[in-house]
C-alpha cells in the first residue's frame, strides 16, 4: 500500500516570533488547503524561553533574568508550561483533525503523533517508552502542575527514557487542525533553566530543581555517546516518517508565504500585548 506524502519542512534556527508566527500560519493554510499534513523542526536564535498560553508571565517568569542572559522570550498558542528552547530539537506536527488516522480524542490522537517522537528515540538506540499516569493522585497532577517548568509537569503519554521525561509537547486545535509541538532535548543546563523562574524562596527551588532531576532527562545524559542535531534530526525524520506510516518530502513555502509569517511574528508574537498578556 502507498504511504501518504506529507511536507517536511527545516526551517533552521529562527527568532521566536518567527517561529510561534510560522506554527500558527502552517496550521491556517492546512485547514485552507494550501499545503498537505506537515512536520516541521526548527531552532530558536536566540535561545529562548517560551510560555504557555495560559501563564501568567510576570508572576511565573523571572523576566529580569531572561534579559539579562540574552535570551528571546514569546507565548506559544499551545497550553502547557515554560521550556527553554536551547540545546535541543524542536517540532511541530500540523494535521486536519478530520485526517483518518487521528483519533477524535485529543489525548490519543497526541499518542499517535508522538509514536513518530518514540521512534526517533529509538533510532538512537534509546530504551524510550510511552508511561501513563496510573495513579489519581498522578491524574491529579496533570490538571495542577506544582510548577512552572514544562519537563517537571506529567502529561498523559510521556515519553521516556529510564523513567525520566525526555520529550515535552502541547498540542491545540483551531479551524479543524491539530498543532502538536514539542522539545526533543540533546543537553540540559538545570541551573539556568531554574534562575529563570520565581520562587517564593530558595529553599523551595532547591527542592524544585531536586525532584526535576528525577524526573527529567536530556539525551545526552542518556545515551553512551554524543548525538549531535544532524544525526538527531535523520533519527526523529525516520521516526516520523515510521511512526505514522508516511514518506516525507521537503516543501518550499512561497516568498509571499514568508512575508506573511514575518508580518505576523511582528505585528503579534512581537507585541507586549501578546507575551504579557496574562
């Protein structure tokens, strides 16, 4: 049986705005029927902090800390906490939620874009697993995250490796269309990702940034040698391609279609209106 062709798209490293501009405009032309199902990765310049929608940034966030460190900072439209878009892969998946293959429910429709994520652990010879919160009290915590940080959140299929979370993803739905997008972590700094957030003292973030070690993990913590982006990028397009039974072919957007992203990274994702809105 032929395998359905969906777009792949590297679009490198961008601005923030950029990127959250890009995300928002594939969803928009998918459900228009400008461009097929797509999967994207891209990288952040410069290496940024990214919110989720419903964060309240100057509550959460230590914006002083972000500047001072030179880094970009934007709300994504997707839900889900704060990540530190450094050392890592970043994707997005776009697809109709009327697409065959993607289940009504959105926490199974998540498992199935993220079977593309497990092969491309796997295809570095990494021991990944999908875990399920069994627990109530672990349910419980998936609608009342303790912190700010996104890889100290739980989340139905987690993704990892020697139990620790490897991958963290948010997903939303508009105009019939799934924008799943994620952190594929290569290297992990802890203590920066934490001088970024406030607590109400430094016994607490102490204890914050213990717990997280448990719980969160970057590939190269794990794996018994370096994996470099170009060979991370080659696994999880593999993945991809595996875990949703697709081919992927390399799709151009158009030079208007570029002038559109970059009006509305500036007219929106740049604007205080936006990343501080909560």
């Amino acid at each position: 049986m032929k395998k359905e062709t969906w777009a792949f798209i590297d679009s490198g490293d961008c601005s923030p705005s950029f990127n959250m501009a890009m995300d928002e405009l594939l969803m928009i032309w998918h459900s228009e029927g400008l461009i097929p199902p797509t999967i994207r990765f891209y990288g952040w310049n410069p290496a940024t902090l990214s919110i989720g929608y419903f964060q309240k940034a100057e509550k959460e966030i230590n914006l002083e800390e972000v500047k001072k460190r030179g880094l970009g900072f934007v709300r994504r439209a997707t839900g889900g906490r704060a990540v530190l878009h450094e050392h890592e892969l970043t994707y997005s998946v776009i697809v109709s939620e009327e697409h065959p293959d993607m289940p009504k429910n959105v926490t199974e429709a998540y498992r199935v874009i993220s079977e593309g994520i497990l092969k491309g652990f796997q295809n570095l010879g990494l021991d990944a697993y999908f875990a399920v919160p069994k627990t109530e009290e672990d349910r419980a915590a998936l609608k009342a995250p303790r912190s700010s940080v996104c890889f100290d959140a739980p989340s139905w299929y987690e993704l990892v490796v020697e139990g620790r979370k490897v991958a963290g993803s948010a997903q939303t739905r508009q105009k019939g269309v799934i924008l799943q997008h994620g952190s594929i972590l290569l290297d992990l700094d802890e203590e920066k990702l934490f001088s970024l957030f406030n607590f109400s003292n430094d016994r607490i973030k102490e204890r914050m940034m213990k717990t997280f070690k448990n719980k969160a993990v970057a590939i190269n913590d794990v794996s018994s040698r370096k994996i470099h982006l170009d060979e991370a990028k080659m696994a999880f397009k593999t993945g991809f391609e595996e875990g949703l039974n697709i081919q992927l072919e390399p799709f151009q957007l158009t030079d208007t279609q570029m002038d559109e992203i970059k009006q509305l990274a500036a007219q929106k994702y740049e604007s205080d209106e936006w990343n501080y809105m909560r």
